[in-house]
C-alpha cells in the first residue's frame, strides 16, 4: 500500500513514509540542492511593500532577522536582466537598440495595428490569470526587486505572537473551506464524512504548508548565549516536539507531519506531470556553458522523478457532478488566491518573502494539475503526457522549484530530528 493514495480515505493514508523518505533523502534532496544554487533559480523577483488587501493594523517586525537584503541590478545575471520589462524599459529609454520580436508575438506583431496588440495583450493577460491559483506581483512595478535567496535562507526570525496567529486564523478560518451549516451536526460527529474530497485536500495542502515552516524554523533555530549574547543557529529538538508531539498539540502533531507529505507528493506529481515542458525550458541565463549545464541538471533530476510511482491522482478531484465540480473548482481557486494575498499582510520580510515563494510554488502545482484538463494532460499518472498548453513564466518556475526545495528539505530535517528524538 502506498503512503497517500488519494481517494475518498484521503485523511487516513495508512502507509510507511519509508518509500518517500528514501527517495527524497537519498535522491531528490541533494540534487535539488545543487539545482536551487544556480543564477536561474536563486534570483526571485517579488514585491515586499504591498499593503495589506484586509486589514489596516499592519504593524512591520523591524528586527534584523527579518530583514530582506535587496539585490543591486548589477548583481544579476544579463539574460534576466534583459527578460524583465523593469531593465528592458530603462534600456531603452537610454537609448539601447531592443529586439521588438524577442519573446512577443513574432510575424504577427509587424500585420496588426498598435491598439490590436494592446486589446491582444490585456486579453491574454486576463486569459492566463483565469488558469492561475495566485495573485502574482506586478512584475514591472518599481517596488518589486530581486533577491537572492540563497543569501536570505528560511529560519527563524522570532515573528510570532499576535500578529503571526492573525495571519494563520484568517487562512483556516476564513479560507479553508467549512461544512455547511445544515451539515454541523454531522460536522461535530466527524468532519471526514461531511466535507467532499477536493475540501479536505485544501486544507490537507495548507496545513503542509505551514507545517513545514514550522520545521525550518525548528531546524534553524537561534540561539542566543545569556552572557555573551553571542548567536549560533542549529537545530532546536525541545521546540519540534513542541509543535508536534501528540501530547502538546493534542494529538493533531502527527497529523501535521503526514500532511506535509501530503503537500510533497502533490507538488512531486505536478513536477512529473509538467517534465515534457520542464524538459524544453531554456533557463535562459545569458551564460551559455551556464545554461547547458541546469538543463542537464533538471533533466538528470526530473528522470530521478519519473522512476518514481506517482502517488497523487489529480483526476479524482473536480468530478463528482452531485458536488458542482465547476463552482467547487472555482471556489477552490478562489480561496487560494485569497491566501496568496493574505501573505501581503506578513509582518516580517522574511517570512513574507518565503510564504510569498511558497504558495506561489504551490498555486503553481495546482495550475499544473488543474488547468488543461480536457487536452491530452488530461490521462492519469501520465508522465509522458505533452501538455501543450502549458504556459510557465520564469517566476513560477523558480517558485515551483523552490517550494519543492523547501517541502523537500523538510523531510530531510523531520528525519534528522527522528534520529536525535530516538
Ligand atoms: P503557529 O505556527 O503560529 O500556529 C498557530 C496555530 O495553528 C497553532 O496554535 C495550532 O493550533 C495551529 N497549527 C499549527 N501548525 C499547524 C498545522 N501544520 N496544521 C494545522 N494547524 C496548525 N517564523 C519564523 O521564525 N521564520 C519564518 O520564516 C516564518 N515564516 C512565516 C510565514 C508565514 C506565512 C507566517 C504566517 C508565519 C511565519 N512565521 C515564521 C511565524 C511562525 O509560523 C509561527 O507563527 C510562530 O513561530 C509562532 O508559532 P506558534 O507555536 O505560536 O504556532
């Protein structure tokens, strides 16, 4: 039996994480290590000054730890400087000649008048925002910059407290979806049976979520000397057992684990799923040796993924007709985007920068999984598959990698802390 196959038990999964474990530890986590290293995957661009969509009291943490260091365009590689509207702008408005066609509509843009292309333009941006699970940046916004995220890694920050739990209550609360209310009954007796499949994954996947910030948290924790008040940051054994052993979370600990498997397996079969496209992406940095190279490196990985049975079957959700699958599937979309703006209300850069990676990666997944349903993507587990309308832009793909990297991490450290709370 495997660990989490999707079916109507999908809270239950009984089986070993063994399976996962070896394959994540032994042959996708190094792999994606060295991958996240490289220049078309560490630069993230992302816009850390919105406001706050939902509510005004949005105190900022002003501690050190939660400071986002900035990267200077200087430090950016030129293929990505050139593929961003920001750079390509003030290019060429100093003058520099630029290649109208590159990256547009080709033939086309030279027989259609100016208007037509803005129409063209603004419709297919409305067309590709229907297929996506979050809200993304104005990439051309002067107050998105890049980062490097290898130089501001996920830890602990010390942000928690009122402000953390608002965000967290306003996700589960307000977002993860309830049982009706003429189902309450029935709720209290036991939720399982009340709310359909597709509800019970969402929260499944946002739990995992959250989960696994809770163990990179742990696992880089700081720890500060009382009399030197010298910092060293390592992994921190009391507060995982804190967060989730049986007997201090009420038994909901393991629980909480299990889904942040849940969330790798989704993420690892919407991978899978994407590799024929995956496959074809340039990671266009302007290096060429540099580029040739992550190709074959997320070729190498991607084949390491292909050997592995996929363990989440996205066409199980979003058809049963007694459950509305079309308004099911839109309300779902529509919750996740609304936790994809609520990470605008963080109140520490750093957290707001990887929880703005991370559900990015993970609306991306479902976009994978979701969208092109009735094309040939459509045929389950197929790795093979060609999904032709596919459309990626470099930021979800970063996102996507790096969300992956993260859950991927993740279960690297739960099997750490195993050993030393063994
Ligand atoms: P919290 O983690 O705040 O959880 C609140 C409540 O939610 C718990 O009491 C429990 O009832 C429930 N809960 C906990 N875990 C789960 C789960 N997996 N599934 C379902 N319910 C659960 N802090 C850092 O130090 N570094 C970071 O990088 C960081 N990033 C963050 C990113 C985001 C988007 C947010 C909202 C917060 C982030 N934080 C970060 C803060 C961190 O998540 C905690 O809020 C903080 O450490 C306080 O933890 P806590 O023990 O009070 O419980």
């Amino acid at each position: 039996s495997c660990f989490c196959e999707l079916n109507s038990d999908v809270d239950h999964c009984t089986c070993s994480v063994n399976n996962v474990d070896s394959l994540n530890n032994l042959k996708l986590y190094p792999r994606l290590q060295n991958i996240l290293q490289r220049d078309y995957f560490k630069f993230f661009k992302v816009n850390l000054n919105k406001d706050c969509p939902f509510w005004k009291d949005n105190s900022q943490c002003s501690s050190k730890d939660c400071h986002v260091n900035q990267c200077e365009e200087t430090q950016l590689p030129d293929g990505i400087k050139d593929e961003d509207s920001k750079y390509k702008h003030s290019k060429e408005s100093q003058g520099e000649k630029c290649d109208d066609n590159k990256g547009t509509l080709g033939k086309l843009d030279r027989t259609i008048s100016i208007e037509d292309k803005e129409a063209f333009d603004s419709w297919k941006k409305h067309d590709d925002a229907q297929d996506n699970f979050c809200e993304l940046d104005d990439d051309s916004s002067e107050s998105s910059s890049y980062v490097d995220l290898q130089l501001n890694p996920e830890r602990y920050t010390g942000y928690n407290g009122p402000s953390a739990h608002k965000i967290w209550n306003s996700i589960y609360e307000e977002n993860c979806f309830k049982p009706e209310a003429n189902d309450y009954i029935a709720y209290i007796q036991s939720a399982d049976k009340v709310m359909c499949l597709e509800k019970r994954v969402f929260y499944r996947l946002v739990s995992g979520l959250h989960s696994s910030i809770s163990t990179h948290l742990t696992a880089i924790w700081q720890f500060k000397d009382p009399f030197t008040n010298k910092v060293t940051w390592g992994p921190n054994v009391k507060e995982f057992k804190r967060r989730f052993d049986p007997v201090t979370t009420d038994g909901e600990g393991p629980q909480r684990l299990k889904n942040l498997y849940f969330t790798y397996l989704v993420e690892l079969r919407a991978i899978a799923k994407a590799a024929p496209y995956l496959n074809k992406e340039s990671y266009y940095t302007g290096n060429q040796t540099e580029d040739r190279h992550v190709k074959n490196l997320v070729k190498e990985f991607l084949s390491e993924i292909s050997s592995f049975p996929a363990h989440f079957d996205e066409t199980q959700l979003f058809k049963d007709e007694f459950n509305n699958p079309i308004k099911l599937k839109e309300e779902f979309k529509s919750h996740f985007r609304n936790i994809s703006k609520i990470m605008d209300c963080v109140g520490c850069d750093k957290c707001r920068l990887w929880g703005k990676l991370q559900t990015r990666g993970l609306g991306t997944a479902l976009k994978i999984l979701f969208t092109n349903e009735d094309q040939q993507c459509k045929s389950p587990l197929n790795t093979e598959t060609n999904c032709n309308n596919l459309q990626l832009k470099r930021t979800e793909i970063v996102s996507l990698f790096n969300a992956f990297g993260r859950l991927s991490r993740s279960i690297h450290e739960i099997n750490q802390f195993r050993s030393k709370l063994n």
